[in-house]
C-alpha cells in the first residue's frame, strides 16, 4: 500500500511529477513514455503514482495544460509590443505563436498518433474543459488585441479555423516534401493577419455555381 502524504508533501510530489513529465513526454511522447520512470525520478513508488494521476494520459494533459498556460502569457504580452500597423502587430503574434509552437517537442507529439490515444483514453469531460480554455483563450487574445488598437474583424472561430490547419502542415513539416512550406509560411502569417484585422476581404465562391466569364 502507498503511504498516506501530507498535504505538503502532495504539492511537492505534484510539482515534480509534473516537472518529470514534461521531459519524459518531451523526449518520448505519450505512447512511449514508462509511469515507473516518471514516477521513481518524482521519488515515488509507481503504486503511489495513481494516488496523484488517474492514468498517464492524465499527466499528459495537465503537463500540456500547464506549457500552454506559458505559451498564452507570452502571447499575451506579444500582443502589447509596438509596431508599425495592426497588421504588423498581429503578424507579429502569429509569427510568435507559431516559434513557441515550434519549440515544444512535447507539442509535435500531439499531432500524431499520441493525440488519437490520448482522445481515446481521456475522459470525455476533461477534453472538453481542456478545448473550452484554448477557446476561452482566443476570446482573451482577440479582446486585448481590441484593447491595445489592434481590431479584430472576424471571429475567434474564424481564426482557429485559419490557424490551426497551419500550425498542423507545421508540426508535420518532417513528414511533408522538403521545402513544402518554405518561404511561404511568412506570406501566408502575413494573409491571415490582414484578413483578421479588414484589410483583405475574401468571398468563398460556390463550386456549382458557374463562373461568369
């Protein structure tokens, strides 16, 4: 039987099973990451790990919380940083998002096979809870955009429809042709930035409805 912690020594062993995953999950990902080993670097028994985390994917989720709970204070503050328009300043943040993104092996994990077990093993509920704070967050974001002179013209949905597929060709870049994105990542960071803040309008044309000549 795991022994009983006191509520001081939860919060240390929290921080550090915490702290080990991230490395472990960074090196190894989800799938090939060992509980034992995070658990005795943590200087628990593996038993008493589950007196903390229900599961591995469990810890996953709250060390991915956590790094994007760091990713969004940067991006926050990235917002506030001069520039020479809105666009600019938008491009910006995008471009930021986009270097942190690259930066956390832990990240690139998520858009592979890890994410499909991860979705398959996490409660239903903590999922959504984790999906309403990247949603809360983009609320967040756009409003002191607002705050700061930089305008939002479309909606936070609209951004994330943009952006994701992006960030996603992104963290795929090994298994894409070489040079597939290139040049071209700035270009097209700097396209969503312009339609976000009204400068390019775009009308999605109906594929069945013939194009007047």
């Amino acid at each position: 039987m795991p022994k009983a912690f006191t509520e001081q020594e939860k919060q240390i062993i929290t921080a550090r099973l915490l702290e080990q995953g991230e490395k472990q999950f960074s090196l190894y990902g989800l799938r090939k990451t060992n509980i034992e080993e995070i658990a005795r670097a943590a200087g628990i028994s593996k038993g008493a790990f589950y007196l903390f985390f229900e599961s591995k994917e469990d810890l996953f989720m709250d060390v991915v919380e956590g790094i994007e709970e760091r990713v969004r204070k940067e991006l926050m503050e990235a917002v506030d940083l001069p520039g020479p328009s809105s666009r600019a300043r938008l491009y910006s943040v995008f471009k930021k998002a986009v270097e942190l993104f690259n930066s956390l092996p832990i990240l690139h994990y998520l858009s592979g096979g890890d994410f499909e077990l991860l979705f398959r093993r996490m409660p239903a509920k903590k999922m959504q809870d984790h999906l309403s704070n990247d949603r809360a967050f983009f609320d967040a974001l756009i409003a002191r955009c607002e705050n700061t002179g930089i305008p939002i013209r479309v909606s936070a949905d609209r951004i994330v429809s943009l952006f994701y597929p992006l960030v996603m060709s992104i963290l795929h870049t090994e298994d894409a042709p070489q040079g597939m994105l290139g040049g071209n990542l700035d270009i097209l960071l700097e396209l969503i930035a312009a339609y976000c803040v009204g400068e390019v309008e775009i009308q999605l044309q109906n594929p069945e409805q013939p194009v007047n000549n």
